[in-house]
C-alpha cells in the first residue's frame, strides 16, 4: 500500500557536491581543527531511533525464507550487527482487520472486540515482529491509529478523511464517539499488553491535515484538543504505563498549532506526554516548546519513486543528505527521538532504508548514514556540548548511561580534516577511541582505535564522510574539587512528566537555567505528594527522606549555562496520589514550575 510520502513532493534534495574519498588516518597533534566535547553542559534525553513496519511489511519479514528473516532482523535491532533501532513504531488497523471489525449500535453499546494475540498475523504481523524485537532488548514500542474505524466518522469510512463524531465541528446522527474511541485505543494497548508488549505510547492520528485514498482521517487542533481530554483520563484510569501521543503531523510547519491547542485546554495538556510529528511538510530545524515533554520526528521517508542506494549523490536519497538531516533534528530541534518510515520494504524500495527483493535483503547508504547515530547513541542518553570553529564538520556527542560517550562528526568538505578532539566533564580522560566510518566506499566501517589520553585524541575524517567514534575508558585525572553550588542569577524552571499505572509511575524532570550566568553544581529539591516512594532515578543522585527528596547532579551533567537544560528523573511506587510536585528549589532559589 502507498503512503502519505507518495502523495507529495515537499521534502526539497539537498545541494551537496562531490568530494576525493581519503582513508581514515590519525595526524599528529597539531592538527588544523579542534573540536570541544564538555560533559558539563547538557542538553536534551535521547529517548531512541526507530523504524516501522506497517502496511504488511512485518509480514514481509515474518513471511521471508528463515536466513533473510535472521538478516533483516539483525540489520534492524543488532547493536553489533546493524542499526540496533530501538523504537518500533506500529499502525493500529481501523478497517476489517481491526480489534473491533463491526460497529455496535451506539457509542455506548458494549463493543465486541476481536484479538487473539497468539496468532503471528495480528495487525498485519506487527505483534509477532514486536516480540521479535523485544528479544534484542527493544521496549520501546509505539502504536499509532492513522484513523478511528469508519462507524465512528463523518464520512462512515476510515479513508478519506473524514473528522471524528463528537469533537468541534463533526456531529453526526449517530452521536458522539469520542469515549468509544478512546476506549478503543486504551483496549488495543492492553491487548499488545497481554502479549508482554506494553506501548510507551499511542497516537491517535496520523498526518491529521490529510486525506488520503487509505486510512485518514483529518483533525484540527481544537478536535485534537477536544479528543485528547477524552483519551487523557481514560489511558490514566487504564493503569498502563502508555503515554498519550499528539499528533503525528505531517511536518514541524504543523506541529505548533496542534501543541498551542493542547496546552489550551487543561485536561488534555495534563494527558499528554509526548509530542510528534513528521519531516514532510516541514524539517525539524528549531526547537518547539512542548512544556518538557519529550518531541520525536515520528516519520520521514523518501518521496521519489527510484530505488537510491548512493551515499554523496546530491539526491534527497542519498546518505549524506540523511546524515545531515537527523544531525539538524538533534541539535537544532532538540529532538529526542528519530524515526524513519519503513525499515525493510518489499514493495516500495525508494521509501525504505532496506529493500528486500526475494530473499536478497540491500541496505541503502541512508540506512548506514542513520545507524552511525542509533547504534552508538543508546535510549537514555543525554547530547551534551560539542564545538568546533570548523565550518565543514558538522559535529554532535552524547553521554550513555553505561559512561561511554557516543560522538558523531559529519564532515561536508571536500578534503579531509584532521582535528584535536578534547573531553571534558565527561567522565573520561584514558581510554579507547572506535571509529565506524561510512561514506562511498564504507559503510559503518570499524577503523583502528585510537588512544584516548589527557581526555584528548587526534584523528582525521575523510572529505564527505561520517564518523562516529565510540568513546570508552576511565577518569585518571585528579579529581577536580566539588564546586560549591551556586544559586542561578535570574532564576530556573522545572517541567514534570508523569507517566502512572496501578501501583508505580515514572517521572521526567527537565531542569533549566533561565538565568544570565551558568550554573556550576546543583542540588534540586522537592516533596513528593502523600504515598509515593522513589525506587530508582537517573542522570542524578535521588536521596530521601520521608517525602522530602534531594537530587544532586552527577558528574557529567553538574554545570547548565544560561538557557541549558538537563533531563532527569525517577520511578516511584504510589498509594494512589500521582500527581507530580508542585514547588521546587534549585540550590535554594524557588523555581518557575513549567
């Protein structure tokens, strides 16, 4: 089935020329370039990077003779054999093939749904390829509705687009069906659950200014808002752990719209944890506001119609184009996920990473430009600070919970560039430096590692080409003096996230410097609402004492310029109150509560 990417051609190719490939080689120390890497200044949590596998393509995999599966599999979720994706994103089906083929006689009717879990086929063999993703230690598992069934539309069809009944604008005869269709989605979700494969989040719309010849269905921000104050309560009550997602749109142009209205209206902003949107209409090139809450390009593809495996062709296909995008989403939009459409395509070649002819499995140059971030780049790891005075290099590192350092340096020139990298803050000063190069001739190529001293290393990226260098090693310096923390001159902020099921929840805090001087070490302190217990945190060291809690930074993420901010945050047990606290204090000054 063709997708929304094939009815536009909005994503313009991008203007790059053609350069010598050099081999990777490792200069002396006076090399030309620097690039600063500083532990110290953080940025946003990267929540993952993910494919899809919809309109049958699981099926495509499931259904591929035993060693092309293993392959497409391993090309997909091995973090030693391919991209090591760690988010999939799923279509909820709203047509015959649907939890809830027939419509029941009202709104209100019992609804009679349908789902056997252990059939291998369910939503179009997306459960059976979830499972097989979980064995790589994948869990993060998003499922997006691209339309409510039919019954419950305008135009009694789930193509087309047509609007929900019930929200502003849309009524229909047969009433209002913005709780059946909430309750329809929190019932698919605890039906993945039984399967053991929770969602992270559920997303109700997909490209809602859309329609299309398939499922579609168009929303406008105020329906968005109207129907997320349904779903917002109704996942809560569900005690799920699932985030509530808005709203897929098909380009950041759009996304603003659709979070203004949310935040518009208090029991939705309240029920939703997670913004998205796709790279179609617009890139991610500019952060958006989205009250702390975590942003993903949840979809972006190719919108040709020839199959490009080229890495520097100039093409919007081509690798190099790719890497410089999702360099651009990171760190000019902030995001904290990425996700390409289709993995592997047996249909439509030109819109995948990998196409799958028979049982021949090609991995394009995008595919490699992509997996040189989501291979390295682990859930849970935090950008921090990288500078270069280098207008060619195009460079971005992350912190990883294991300690390792992650750094990505894309190098648009025409001739190669050897630079003098410099760690610090980051916990490491010795160590071993992995470079993986991709280009014309490579792809995630393993080179000689490098040695990390005195925090520091040279090495040298050939002209038009990625690298990343995996970063692994020991702090053997002198352990610098704990600064004493400082109160932030002009003040702070604090935005929390709370996502809660029957007896636990988790909670994202972003902490930010609205200040005019950096912050050099912080202690956050707050009180916990009655009956809930902190079992373990991140990215800070969580002390307690009855419901008064202490969280002191650590060492790579203990200085926050003016405007920085960095994510924390921990998992509670609750007697029932999950609200997230309301005051806060940043090294004894009160903070604004986002």
């Amino acid at each position: 089935m063709s997708r929304t990417a094939r009815h536009i051609r909005l994503m313009a190719a991008a203007a790059l020329g053609l350069g010598s490939i050099f081999a990777m080689s490792h200069l002396p120390a006076n090399a030309a370039s620097t690039v600063a890497i500083n532990g110290g200044t953080t940025y946003q949590k990267i929540d993952g990077f993910g494919v899809s596998e919809a309109f049958g393509q699981a099926n495509s995999i499931r259904n591929a003779a035993s060693t092309t599966r293993q392959q497409a599999l391993d090309l997909l979720f091995s973090t030693t054999k391919g991209a090591g994706f760690s988010i999939l994103r799923s279509i909820i089906p709203s047509g015959s093939d649907s939890i809830e083929p027939k419509a029941p006689s009202s709104p209100s009717a019992t609804p009679a749904y349908v789902w056997n879990g252990n059939d291998d086929a369910q939503d179009q063999g997306q459960v059976w390829l979830a499972k097989q993703a979980k064995g790589y230690g994948v869990t993060n598992f998003y499922n997006d509705a691209w339309s409510a069934p039919g019954f419950m539309k305008t135009n009694g069809s789930d193509s087309n687009g047509g609007s929900l009944c019930g929200t502003p604008g849309a009524s229909c005869g047969s009433g209002d069906w913005r709780q059946a269709y909430a309750n329809y989605l929190v019932q698919h979700a605890k039906f993945w659950a039984s399967a053991g494969l929770t969602p992270s989040a559920v997303g109700f719309v997909n490209e809602p200014t859309l329609s299309t010849s398939y499922s579609s269905m168009l929303v406008n921000p105020t329906q968005a808002a109207s129907f997320l104050s349904v779903l917002g309560p109704t996942m809560k009550a569900s005690g799920l752990s699932t985030k509530v997602a808005c709203c897929d749109a098909l380009g950041f142009n759009n996304l603003p719209g659709y979070v203004s209205a949310v935040q518009g209206n208090a029991t939705a902003n309240a029920g939703v944890g997670l913004f998205t949107s796709h790279g179609y209409s617009g890139a991610p090139t500019s952060p958006i506001d989205t009250g702390g809450r975590p942003l993903w390009e949840s979809e972006w593809s190719i919108n040709g119609n020839t199959w490009n495996t080229a890495w520097d062709d100039g093409s919007q296909a081509s690798g190099l184009t790719w890497a410089q995008q999702i360099h651009t989403g990171l760190t000019q939009a902030n995001l904290n996920a990425f996700l390409y459409w289709w993995g592997v395509s047996s249909t439509s070649h030109d819109s995948s990473l990998i196409g799958l002819t028979g049982s021949t499995l090609t991995p394009s140059k995008r595919y490699y430009a992509l997996a040189g971030y989501s291979r390295f780049i682990r859930p849970g790891a935090t950008r921090i600070a990288a500078t270069t005075g280098d207008g060619n290099l195009k460079v971005s590192a992350y912190k990883n919970t294991d300690g390792s350092v992650a750094l990505v340096v894309l190098n648009t020139g025409t001739s190669s560039t050897s630079a003098t990298y410099t760690l610090s803050n980051a916990g490491l000063s010795s160590g071993t430096v992995t470079p993986y190069l991709t280009n014309g001739s490579n792809s995630l190529a393993p080179q000689s590692a490098i040695a990390l001293g005195g925090g520091a290393f040279t090495a040298t990226v050939p002209a038009r080409s990625l690298v990343t260098y995996q970063i692994t090693g020991t702090d053997t310096g002198t352990p610098s003096p704990t600064p004493t923390p400082t109160p932030p001159a002009g003040g702070c902020k604090v935005g929390a996230t709370v996502s809660a099921w029957n007896t636990g929840l988790t909670e994202d805090l972003t902490i930010t410097n609205t200040g005019t001087t950096p912050i050099d070490g912080w202690t956050l302190k707050f009180t916990l609402p009655a009956g809930q217990k902190i079992t373990s945190g991140w990215n800070a060291t969580f002390t307690s004492s009855g419901s008064q809690v202490t969280a002191t930074n650590a060492s790579y993420n203990g200085s926050l310029a003016p405007g920085a901010s960095i994510g924390i945050g921990f998992q509670a047990d609750h007697t029932g109150d999950t609200a997230a606290p309301t005051a806060f204090t940043l090294n004894g000054s009160s903070c604004e509560v986002a």
